[in-house]
C-alpha cells in the first residue's frame, strides 16, 4: 500500500501507522482544498480461520462505517476499477493507493517532473503503536505462481529438471540480469549492475531493453526484488522495505485441494463470498443496520463457510505433513 508522501509533508504530518494516526491523515485530506479520497481465509499457529466470522472482522466493518459517514472513503469504492488510478495520480485526487510508486505514476500519467509528486510505501494499519501487521505485502524470494505439466507432455523427465533449474541462483540471474560480462556485472559486496548493453543504447529505453534480454518478470521459480534497483528510483526500494516489514505468518501457503475437495469447495463458497460481498457493502454505507449483524454471521454459517474452513484446514494439514 501507498500514500502520497509529498500531501502528507504538505499538511505537515507523518506518514500514519496506527488506526487511530490513519483516520488523522484521512481527515487532514478530507478537509483540504487539494485532496479528494478516492476475505480471505488465514491461520493462527496452523488453525485456519474465515475473516467475516471473527469478530474482529466486525470492528473493521464498524470502523469502515465510521469512516464511510465521515466522507474518509471514496463514495465510490463499490463501483471503482483500474481507471480509479488515473485520478490518484492527478493534482489532489486520490492520496493512497496499492502498488504503485512515484516513478510508475508520474510516467504512467505524464506528470510534469517538476510537480511534487511522491509516493512513500505504508504499513497496513494497526489499533496500538509497535503493533507489527499481520497481512499485507509479501516479498517472497520465489515467484508464487502455480505451474503444471500436462498428460500430453512428451519428456516429463526433461520438464521437471527445467522448472527444478528456475529455482536456482543460475536461472535467477539469467531471468533476470540476462548474460554475464555482456548484460550484467556481479559486484564486490554480491549486487548486480548492468552494463551499458541495456543501460546506454540510443534506440531503446532502458526498460524496454532489460526486457528484450531478460524474462522480465518472471511468473515462477527464484525471484529477486534488487534486479529493480536500477529500474526503479529510490523510492520503490525504500517502499520495499518498509512493505517486506510486514508479518505474513498468518497467510496461507500455497496448498491444494483435492478435486473432491475443490469441487464441494466451489460449490459452497459461491454463496458465502456473494453473501459477504453483498452485506459488508451494506452495512460500510450505512443500509444495512449493524442490529442484524448476527444473524448475518449465521447467515454465512448456514450458507457452508465451516465446511469450506475444514476443506482448507485438510489442504493445510497435508501441506504442513509434507514441509
């Protein structure tokens, strides 16, 4: 998650940490003449958990409600899509965002580079100082996409030494810094610079060129965040920092059903996301009164959120009996 660090500056505040130094910034914007405001299942030491049925999952709606009445949530939010972010880049719209940083936006937008515009990388909000999130950005050394090999593959021997190579330091290079001695120089101190073959050809960026010798990137295998070192600006490794102090111990792993499991999982979890979804806007923007908040629980309940909590808690048990 981002916030524009130049507006924070600008209104003389910090960048905020807690809930309560959140709902300050947000009114600080709300009130200024240059600014507009624009489910997940987890684990506790290995028990699997479905947010909407926690009742913290109340105080964050309670509190998003506060919010919504106050004028510190985009009216909007429901309909909101990517074109959202054009308007986070402009002059006073949108001052927090997901994913993006200063360079991204100002280039994506055509921003003048003389124009205050800086992004600084946020925590997601906690209820006490020196508390440590418990979800947000998760900077893993390996990329975490799901990969398979068909039935119909010819040399499944051959494919699985191929993907086992991504995992590598040798494929990590490759993937991302390209060629030794002709794209890409190894350092001293174990960092990596490119060479002028990417970084000074007059008929390409220096973008455009790294991604015409490298993978770009990459969808799965070994992953590393400094090959952005001399992409991006400072402000993108300063954000990963603060980003990679975020605790993800309470994330799921990468487990998996079994077809049985996935297929009753399906057929439950329609109903009770469309049911979350539905209700949680509702009572965010006030039309749903929070006296019914119980029987909505049990609404989820009846809908087959616990089953769907037993189907993950065996995905997990396996996935832990295999580590």
């Amino acid at each position: 998650m981002s916030i524009r660090k130049d507006l924070l500056d600008e209104l003389g505040l910090s960048v905020p940490e807690t809930i309560g130094e959140w709902h300050n910034v947000l009114c600080a914007f709300r009130d200024s003449s240059r600014v507009s405001i624009p489910l997940e299942f987890y684990q506790v030491e290995g028990q699997v958990h479905f947010e909407p049925l926690e009742k913290e999952y109340r105080q964050y709606v309670e509190l998003l409600r506060d919010w919504y009445t106050e004028g510190l949530i985009d009216p909007n939010f429901v309909t909101n899509d990517a074109s959202m972010i054009t308007p986070f880049a402009d002059y006073g719209a949108g001052p927090t965002a997901w994913g993006f940083t200063t360079d991204i936006l100002k280039t994506s937008f055509g921003l003048n580079e003389e124009e205050k515009f800086y992004i600084a990388g946020v925590l997601s909000p906690v209820i006490n100082k020196g508390d440590k999130p418990a979800s947000g950005f998760n900077g893993s050394t390996y990329a975490a996409y799901p990969f398979c090999i068909s039935n119909t593959c010819k040399n499944v021997d051959l494919a699985l030494s191929w993907l086992d190579f991504q995992f590598s330091r040798e494929a990590m290079e490759i993937n991302n810094y390209g060629v030794e001695g002709q794209t890409y120089m190894k350092n001293n101190d174990g960092s990596y610079s490119y060479t002028e073959y990417i970084s000074a050809d007059p008929d390409y960026s220096f973008v455009d060129k790294l991604y015409m010798a490298t993978w770009g990137n990459t969808n799965f295998g070994r992953y590393t965040w400094e090959k952005y070192d001399a992409v991006y600006e400072e402000s993108l490794r300063e954000c990963q920092a603060i980003w990679q102090a975020e605790d993800m111990s309470m994330a799921l792993p990468n487990i998996s059903m079994t077809d049985e499991e996935g297929t009753r999982y399906n057929s439950l979890y329609t109903a009770v996301d469309t049911l979350v979804q539905e209700k949680t806007v509702k009572y965010i923007m006030g039309s749903e009164s929070m006296d019914t908040y119980d029987a909505f629980v049990e609404q989820i309940k009846s809908h087959g959120a616990e089953e769907c909590i037993e189907i993950y808690q065996k995905a997990l048990n396996r996935y832990n009996a295999r580590k």
